[in-house]
C-alpha cells in the first residue's frame, strides 16, 4: 500500500497551490488545476474522426479502459490509435524517438551518445525495410489505419493539451511532435526485442570477469542447468520420434518439427534461410581458455560496451536482467471449470504509465472482411492486442531467453576489417543527430559482415585495447580490436504480420502458423482454447552457429569457423499439444533437455526456481483427484516462498552464535516458512543475510566492471599474478570502485546464484567462502562467512529499520515507487514529484513466483515487476480477470492514473468484461467515433 494517500481533489488543490509557487522562482509560468486537466480526453459524446467507413463505439469501465466497436478492420485499428493517443500519446512520442535514436531532439545534449549508439544499431532503419520489403498489404493497411487514427488526435492539439509532460518541456524547448507513421509503430518491435535480448549480457560478464577470475572460477559462477530438479519447458516425445531426421546443419527436417508424443508436424514454414559464412578457415581462434582469450583492450571496450548498454532507456527491464515472467495453462481435465485455465505475468521494469494498455478490439460481425473479436494488454504505439484472449483461443508470452545476439571482435586498418586472411572494406553511413537548443551533430557508423561496429559509441573504446583477446592464432593486434554486434532482430523479419494473424487465430494451427513468424523477440507461448485444447510454441529466428563457437564469449570475427551458418528451421523449433500430464508451466526455464534437442537454443537459462514451484503447486492441486480453480490460479500467482532460503536456513540456523544482538536476529528465522510477506520481520533479516553473503563471498572478488558504481575496494592490481610489497613489506593493493548501474550489477541474487550458491555449501572449504576480494582455493570457512553475513545483515537492517526486530518489515526494505519514465527520472524536482508516484511495501522476492524482483547488488529495492497478470477462463471468457500495474491513463492526475496499482499490490484483480452484455454492464462512459 502508498506509504501517504491524499483524495484526489485534494491533490489537484495541493499541485495548484505549488505550481503558483514554482511561478514566482524561475519558471515564469503559472500552470493551474485547468492546465493538469487540459490534455484529459473526451470519453463521451461524439468526435469527428476523419477516414472512417462508418462509427465506431467506444465504451469504457470505471477504470476507463477501453473496449472499441467498428464494422471494418481499418476503422476499428483506425479508433485504437486515436484512443491510445487520447490516453498515452506522450508516452508513444518519447518511445518513437527513442526506437529512431532521436532523443535529443525533444531532450537536449543529455541525450545525443544515447541516440548515436542507437543510431549505430539502426533500430529504425531496419524497421523501414521490413515495412518497405517483408509485411503483408494487409497488415500495412493496419498499419497506416493506426497511423492515421493518432494524427487526428494529434491535430489542432500542442502543449498542455496533450499531456502535462509536453507543457513542462515547454520550459526550456520549442519541441512540437510530429506526424505518426506507419514505420513508428514497426520500429517499437526493435525495442522490445532489445529488452529481451537474451544473454548478451552474460557474454559481455563472462568476458568481464576473465580480467579477474580464472576459467575454472567462471565457469562455477554459471553453473550447468539443473535438468534433473528443475524440469525443462517440452518434456513429452519432444523429438525422440524423428528418427535423426534432424541436421544440425540448419536442413529441414523430412516429416515435420518437433512432435509430441511421436505425432510429427507437417508444417508448412520456410525452412532456416542460410547465412553468408565464407569459407572454413583450419586453425582459428580457440575459445576452450575463455579465462585466457580477452585481454585488456577488449576488457576496456567490453566495459565501455556494457556502460553503453546501462545508458539505454531500458524500457522493459533494466539491462536485461532479471526480465523474465510466468505463465502456465491447466487442462479442462484439472480444473474446476471443465475447461482450461490460462495464467500470464510477464516480470518487466516499473514504470509510470504501466509499459501495458488494456483495450478491447470487436469487429461488429466477425467474419474475413473483419476477423477480431479479441481484447487483451496492448502497447501504446502499436496496433493490435500483445497478450489476450478472443472469441476461441488464448494465449500468453514469457521470455525464451534464446541467444540470438553475438559479439564480434574485428581487426581493423585503413578502411578495412580481417576476414579469412582477406582485407574487405566495411560500410559506412552518415547519421545526424538533431538536438534541441544546441548545433546538429554528426557521425558515421561502420559496419561488417556481421553487423554494427558497437565499440566506435564510447569514447573509451576510441584508442581500442592494448592486448589480443584471443590465442596466439589471432592476427597481429595493433591498437587492439573493434567489437561487432550481430543480432537477429537487426534483420527484417515479419513479426508485426504475426501479431495481427495471433489475434484472429481460431485453433492451434492458426495459432502455430502466426508463431512461425514471430521473429524477435523469441518468446515462448503457451496456448488454450475453448474447445478444451492446451498447447504451447517456441518461435523465433534462432541462429544455428558453426560446429565449435557456442556463443558464450566475443567470437574472432576474422575466422569463418565462427559464423552463423542457419537459422533453427520454424517446424522444428519445440512445441507440445495436449501433453499427458495434462499442464504446461513456461517461466524461463530450459525449454527442453540439451540431450533431446539437436539445436542449441542457448546454454543461460533461467535456472528455473519459480518454474518448479509453479510446477510443484499445481501438482499439489490435482494429486488425488484435485482440481484447479480460478482463484487458485490467482493464489499461485500470489506466491512469495523463497527457494534459497529453503536450502540456507538449515545452516544459517546451525551457525552458533554468540553475540546476544544478532543470535536475537537469528531467532526470527526459528519456525519460518520461508514466505516473504510484506510484514514479515524473518523474510527482512533472510534476505540481509542472502545479500551480504553475496557480497563477501562473491562481490568483492568481482572486477569493477560487474560492480555497483562507487563502491569501493582495495584490490591487488589485476595485471599481477603473485603478490608484490609494497615499502612496508605489505602485498600491494589499489583502490578499485565499481562502475555498474546498481539495478544490474554482479551477483545480483538471481535463480543463477542460487545454483552457485546450493553447490558450494557442500563445499566448506572452497575458496568462494573466503571473504573479502582474495580467493584462496582450500583455505575457506563456510560457517565463519555464514557467521558474518548473519552478523553484518543485523546492523545493516539496524540501521535502516531500527534496534527494535519486533517492527522489522519486508515491505519497509522492498519498495516501489513508480515513476515516469522521462521526466520522472530527469526533470525538475517540481515535475517529479508531480508525475510520480509511490512508494508501495510489496512482498514476494527475486526468483519468487510473485517476482518483485530486486538486486541484492544494489539494494533492496523493487527493480522489475509482474507488469500484470491475467487469468483467463476458456469455460466462460466474462469469468476471466485482469490487472494492470498502474492504470489506463498517463496524465498525472487523472483518475485513472494509478487507479489499479492498490488492487495490483494487495493482489487483486478486476473482472474483464468481454461479451457485448458484459461489457455493456460493465460501461461507464460511451463515445461515438463517427466519419
């Protein structure tokens, strides 16, 4: 719940009174209640919408969320644009001039490497020619329909009139926006496929900590999936059936893709279309001493890289990490409806308005001229329904996590870049960056044959390293190597044809045949319809690589032997139909054992904590003839155990404590359930103990690159191998501070660290239990450090909750705020506190099922979210329920701003009305949209 809540009228008194304040010291302007309430939109009535056939019906709930009515497709995409500009049109402007790299137009000089970096990936660009070259006439009509909808909300309206956020920009830019397109709603895919880009991260971290760790000690940081504990998404007859029909070589297979219980599938997909590779190159770059193959040059780029990527507005989650979610479906044989239930919570970065917009889209006669009856979460920007439900079917996304991302090093000279002993130029484009209230800037980005020269976007990375990152094999080094970015979604794909094909979809195999072109991100979809069917689909352009390169570290970019050869052909990606066991659970885990699958997909998995525990909670509903319900659903949804504390509690209990001060502490974890409530004093202390453990045993031995920014350390020099004295006969140190965003630095306390963590506790002796930044092999004290995170947990969570343990909290140490995601973060003090909202004390944890994540890194603080959750109900869909993390409007003020994030913390949710009587009932405010 909000630490402080006001009633809304007396908030419009008190933002009046203060702006009137604000006038008198510098801003020069006098903003009134009528000035917050100017951009609020029109929701009854009748608008004049120019381009539409015939009207349209706009009916909205008491939370305003919209459910619209038309008699053509194009009128009915043509009223969602209008009506999301109406509510969100701030947020679709900054997130176009984000996927364009065109911030510092609205923003200034603050945000001109943030756009040259993303100029360099060229997230627009490669939007323009997937709309110029590979989606369907349909889809493109969809397109400019939406397009044309946000334009004529957009006309006659500037400043204040259109959101409070364009009336404070007002104060120091003449920024006016500009006409939507068709391209700006393509390019918002390359966003969310960045965001979900998979283990870019790790690559870069793994190469990272070689400056530091050696490759035994890296390796122990991401240890093997655990197959036989924590089960794999597909289980059942995979691909067992096929006979070897597979090649790993990217070749279709003969009768079909991956088959559950033995039935092969006859899909009708392109198979994986061939990359340039070149010819093999004998004697390339090992990459088996990953510890050994980066030097300090690359290190120096590697952390400039990765300092580039913590600058990006991360939209989804921060950096990557942690962004994961649930879903799961159970068969009609187990629930208590006779029909299947669908359960979706995807886990992204909060944020204010909620990343997520609920809408409703019905054609008025369903038929082919106009096939949507379909309601369910939206983007702002982009036409269509995301995640949802219509008529017949259901369908839910998590995270895949493939590795579609390589890095590339790249020798460079005069114009030209190193392949199989060949010098071949590299392209070059010129790009201007316009910034408001400054001169235009330009820059040039480089490009080889696998994509964007990512390192020429820091200035770090201008005079390139000093040592080879590779073997003895790798040419002469120079001033050291450029790094490449190939990256599936830089390539256009038809992925916006797949989203409005998943909406009109009426059973499985118009379900499969829209997955097949869901390119990026690679999501896993799990299926149900109401004929009693569940399934689910892995799509995705997933890269097959040479035989030897696994994707795990920056490949020799000179060497053919480690390109891209294929892509996974889309009928043999992993799918099941009506499996055995009668449910599907998909929250980032395996999707399938590596030893029954021919394809690697990735090997940095999600190490599948809240997938068993989703798994291990249906089983305890159906064991003995039981069923599911929707409000068990709902409850699982809810669960907040913590799966390391399970495994630590029993030595933290055993440790013999003698301080009376923290043996008090310890005494909370006696008799606990391991349940992370918001009141909960022993899930408080728990996680204490989880972060500083971390931090002795694993932090202070990280390099700084991994580390929270302005921490600090006394370190021995990385370049020494052995001890050196310093003029007092001491081992020298330096001091080393870390340069890591704290909401993605290292360890960050995720399901990966656990796995570390479960393996090393049979190991007392292990050099990981040495605390501090030394790493003695043999010479640590598992319980000697379990003693002192005890201890340091206790006079941290002293200081920040209080001596008193009686009034300890986890909701006071696990909050979150919400805030805008532009001007909440950057702009006057004055606008913050008039955008942003919070804070709420939440229960649940990283790597729970309720994944209010946070990283023990960085704090205790909420960093990612369930963005929102649905249960849909294929019995009867006006049974089903939905919640949003804010609300539907993104004007500060309005009612509908945070209206559901009460009912989202306590873990409510709201009817979702779909049927024309229930939607009916359910009306509050009718708008016509006539032509």
């Amino acid at each position: 719940m909000p630490a402080k809540k006001t009633p809304r009228r007396a908030r419009l008194l008190v933002i009046a009174v203060v702006l009137l304040l604000v006038a008198g010291v510098g801003y020069g302007a006098y903003w009134s209640v009528g000035t917050v309430r100017a951009s609020f939109p029109q929701t009854t009535g009748s608008v004049q919408l120019d381009g539409l056939s015939a009207p349209v019906t706009v009916k909205r709930d008491e939370h305003g969320i919209p459910q619209l009515y038309a008699d053509s497709a194009e009128d009915l995409f043509r009223a969602q644009g209008y009506v999301h500009a109406q509510d969100r049109f701030w947020e679709m402007d900054v997130r176009r001039h984000l996927t364009a790299g065109r911030l510092s137009e609205m923003f200034g000089e603050s945000q001109v490497e943030t756009d040259a970096f993303l100029r360099t990936l060229g997230w627009r660009k490669v939007a323009q020619e997937e709309y110029d070259t590979k989606l369907s006439e349909t889809t493109k009509k969809y397109l400019l329909a939406y397009a044309e909808g946000v334009n004529a909300y957009l006309g006659g309206r500037s400043g204040a009139e259109l959101s409070l956020e364009y009336a404070a920009l007002g104060f120091v830019s003449d920024y006016k926006p500009h006409k939507w397109s068709p391209v700006d709603s393509v390019a918002w895919l390359k966003a969310m496929a960045w965001d979900l880009r998979g283990n870019m991260q790790d690559e870069i971290d793994r190469a990272l900590l070689s400056s530091r760790l050696t490759n035994k000690q890296i390796e122990a940081l991401y240890p093997d999936y655990p197959y036989d504990r924590n089960k794999p998404i597909v289980r059942d007859g995979a691909v067992s059936a096929l006979d070897g029909a597979y090649d790993p070589k990217g070749t279709a297979p003969q009768d079909g893709g991956a088959a559950q219980n033995g039935t092969a599938d006859p899909g009708t997909a392109d198979p994986g279309t061939a990359v340039p590779g070149g010819t093999a190159s004998p004697g390339g770059a090992a990459q088996d001493a990953p510890a050994d193959q980066t030097g300090q040059g690359v290190q120096t780029q590697l952390a400039a890289l990765a300092a580039s990527l913590d600058s990006i507005p991360a939209l989804l989650g921060p950096s990557g990490d942690g962004i994961g979610s649930n879903s799961w479906v159970v068969s009609g044989e187990y629930t208590t409806t006779g029909k299947p239930l669908l359960a979706n919570d995807p886990h992204l970065a909060p944020q204010l308005p909620s990343l997520w917009y609920q809408m409703g889209l019905h054609c008025n006669s369903v038929g082919e001229a106009c096939p949507f009856d379909v309601a369910g979460f939206t983007f702002s920007g982009m036409p269509g329904v995301i995640i949802g439900h219509n008529q017949d079917i259901s369908w839910g996304f998590t995270n895949l996590g493939a590795d579609v991302t390589d890095l590339y090093l790249e020798k460079i000279e005069n114009g030209t870049y190193l392949y199989d002993g060949k010098k071949v130029p590299y392209d070059t484009r010129e790009e201007v960056i316009k910034v408001a209230g400054g001169e235009d800037r330009k820059i040039t980005v480089r490009s080889t044959r696998h994509g964007p020269l990512v390192s020429d976007r820091s200035g770090e990375l201008a005079g390139v390293g000093d040592h080879a990152p590779v073997g003895d094999v790798a040419p002469d080094r120079g001033k050291g190597y450029a790094v490449a970015l190939r990256w599936t979604a830089l390539e256009p794909s038809r992925t916006m044809d797949a989203v409005f094909e998943l909406n009109a979809a009426g059973d499985f195999d118009g379900f499969r045949k829209a997955a097949r072109k869901f390119a990026v991100p690679s999501q896993n979809l799990v299926y149900a319809d109401t004929e009693g069917n569940i399934g689910y689909q892995a799509p995705g352009r997933i890269p097959v690589r040479a035989e030897g390169h696994d994707g795990r570290y920056p490949a020799p970019g000179w060497d053919s032997d480690y390109e891209w050869e294929s892509y996974i052909p889309q009928e043999a990606l992993p799918w099941e139909y009506n499996p055995e066991r009668g449910y599907i659970v998909t929250a980032n885990q395996a999707v399938i054992d590596a030893g029954k699958y021919p394809y690697p997909l990735t090997e940095d998995w999600g190490y599948g904590a809240r997938s068993q525990r989703i798994d291990d909670l249906i089983q305890s509903k159906i064991k003995d003839g039981g069923k599911v319900s929707t409000d068990d659903m709902r409850t699982m949804q809810l669960d907040n155990s913590s799966e390391i504390a399970k495994i630590l509690v029993p030595y933290l209990l055993k440790i013999d404590v003698k301080d009376p001060y923290v043996r008090q502490a310890q005494e909370l974890l006696e008799g606990w359930d391991y349940t992370q409530d918001a009141d909960s004093a022993p899930a408080a202390y728990f996680n204490g103990v989880w972060r500083n453990l971390l931090k002795l045993g694993f932090g202070n031995k990280l390099p700084k690159e991994v580390r929270v920014e302005g921490e600090c350390l006394r370190v021995r020099p990385a370049d020494e191998s052995g001890p050196i004295e310093d003029l007092s006969g001491n081992p020298r140190t330096v001091r080393e501070c870390g340069t890591r965003a704290p909401e993605s630095a290292q360890p960050d306390g995720g399901d990966r660290w656990y796995e570390v963590v479960r393996t090393l506790l049979d190991e007392p002796d292990s050099g990981w239990w040495t605390p501090g930044s030394r790493f003695e092999e043999g010479e640590g004290d598992r319980d000697a450090l379990l003693a002192r995170a005890m201890k340091d947990a206790r006079w941290e969570l002293t200081t920040k909750l209080g001596k008193d343990i009686e009034t300890w909290s986890w909701g006071r140490l696990h909050r979150l705020m919400l805030q805008n995601q532009t001007l909440g973060t950057e702009g006057p003090g004055f606008v913050q506190h008039l955008l942003n909202r919070g804070p709420w004390d939440l229960g649940g944890g990283e790597a729970a099922v309720n994944a209010t994540g946070w990283n023990a890194a960085g704090g205790y603080e909420v960093v990612w979210v369930p963005s929102m959750r649905m249960v849909v109900n294929l019995a009867d869909l006006d049974e089903s329920s939905w919640i949003n993390l804010a609300g539907a409007s993104g004007h500060a003020y309005h009612a509908n701003y945070v209206d559901q994030t009460d009912i989202w913390a306590e873990g409510g949710q709201l009817d979702w009305a779909f049927s024309p009587d229930a939607v009916e009932d359910a009306t509050e405010d009718t708008m016509a949209l006539t032509p």
